[in-house]
C-alpha cells in the first residue's frame, strides 16, 4: 500500500515537472521569437537609414543633362536598376533600385523596399532645384486627418514582417494588404502612413517607413557644391 502511494506521488510530481517544463519552454520560444522580431526590425531599420543616405549621395553624385541633381527612377521589373523612358520615369511607385544604389536587394523579411518619388525631381534631363516642389505626404492614418510630414520628395517603405503588398527578393508578389493604413502605402498616391505596430486584425500595421525630407536634401546639396 505504501509502495503504491509512492508510486503514484512520483506520477503526479513527474506531470507537474513536465508541465513546468512545458511552459519555461513555451516562453522560451516566446522570448526568442520576439528577440529575432526585434533584431529584424533593428537591421531593416538602420537599411533605411542606409538607403536614405545612398539616396541623398545619388542626388549629389549624378547630375541631370542641365547640371542640377536628380534623384533615381524606381524599378519597375526586378532587376535592381531604375527604369526610365528617355528622361522621365517610367512609374513614379516601383522597387527600390538598389543595384544603381550599390545597396542589398531585400530587408530583414526576405522582401523587396518599395520606393516611391516625385516624378519631378527624377527627370535626368532637367533636375530639381530650391524652388522645386514635391506632393508628397506621410500621414499617421490612412485618411490623412493630419501629416507627419509634407513636400517630400521620396519615401522608401519596408512592408516588414507580414510583408503584405510586397514583391519578395525572388521577385514573387506577396498577398496584398487588408487594413486601410497598409493599403495607403500600396496604392500608389501621395499619401503614405507610418505609426507604431498594431496587432494583425481589421486594424493590422506593421511598416516601416523613411523619406527624405526637403530640408536635408537640399541643404546636402548645398553643402556638396550642386545646389543653387
């Protein structure tokens, strides 16, 4: 009776210690999926800040036919190089050209930059100068109540971790998006949103975007002797 006893502690000491086990290794993988969550958005994160910077040394390094800077066209059929039809475009929304940028072609997710500019300060005939103006507009939601910047002149996006509205490095077209703010940074118009995360959902986001702002463009130029 005794020995029975016992052996039926050890039973129900053994279903515990394997519970135990069970969830310290759940919440180990919990850990070290947010852990790998977090350096992919840290890596895609300083991408962009790289991208911003190779972007403003195009604009300072080629020069249009009338010796003002120009920035790249987007690239519109998966080889890294900007496509254009003589001077001009051929679409102001595409991929980042990331082979005329000399940069990597894909962010942490295994996914292409989606790079978008004003059409007007690309033209490698006539480039852009301190008057010129650009339309675009990052805004904190999609139907862009209010702006987090405006007069921008490029906007570069990484569709991060769900990668949805992306082409992959394989050139492959991921699943489009659902909610409105991630559908705003597809369409292909003015407006783009940038905010913190939110969970997938009616309301899912989790993009990351950069721009170049007037400011710091110009001011580079300057600096570098090619503007005004």
């Amino acid at each position: 009776m005794s020995q029975r006893s016992n052996l039926g502690f050890t039973l129900v000491e053994l279903a515990i210690v394997l519970v135990i086990v069970a969830l310290l290794s759940g919440g180990l993988m919990m850990t070290l999926s947010s852990q790998i969550d977090q350096r992919n958005y840290n890596d895609t994160q300083q991408q962009l800040q790289d991208i911003r910077d190779a972007l403003l040394g195009y604009a300072a390094s080629h020069p249009a036919l009338d010796g003002k800077p120009h920035l790249p066209c987007p690239d519109t059929d998966g080889d890294g190089l900007e496509n254009r039809v003589g001077n001009a475009c051929t679409s102001n929304d595409g991929q980042l050209p990331w082979n005329d940028l000399a940069l990597g072609n894909q962010d942490a997710w295994g996914n292409r930059f989606r790079y978008h500019v004003e059409l007007s300060f690309a033209r490698s005939d006539v480039g852009f100068s301190l008057s010129s103006s650009a339309t675009l507009r990052v805004c904190d939601q999609a139907a862009c109540t209010s702006t987090l910047a405006t007069q921008i002149p490029a906007i570069v996006v990484s569709h991060s971790r769900n990668g949805l509205g992306s082409i992959t490095a394989g050139n492959v077209a991921n699943p489009p998006p659902a909610s409105a703010d991630e559908i705003e940074n597809t369409d292909g118009d003015r407006d783009f949103v940038s905010h913190t995360p939110t969970p997938p959902g009616p309301n899912e986001f989790d993009d990351l975007v950069t721009w170049i702002s007037p400011n710091i463009l110009y001011s580079r130029l300057i600096a570098a002797g090619r503007l005004p």
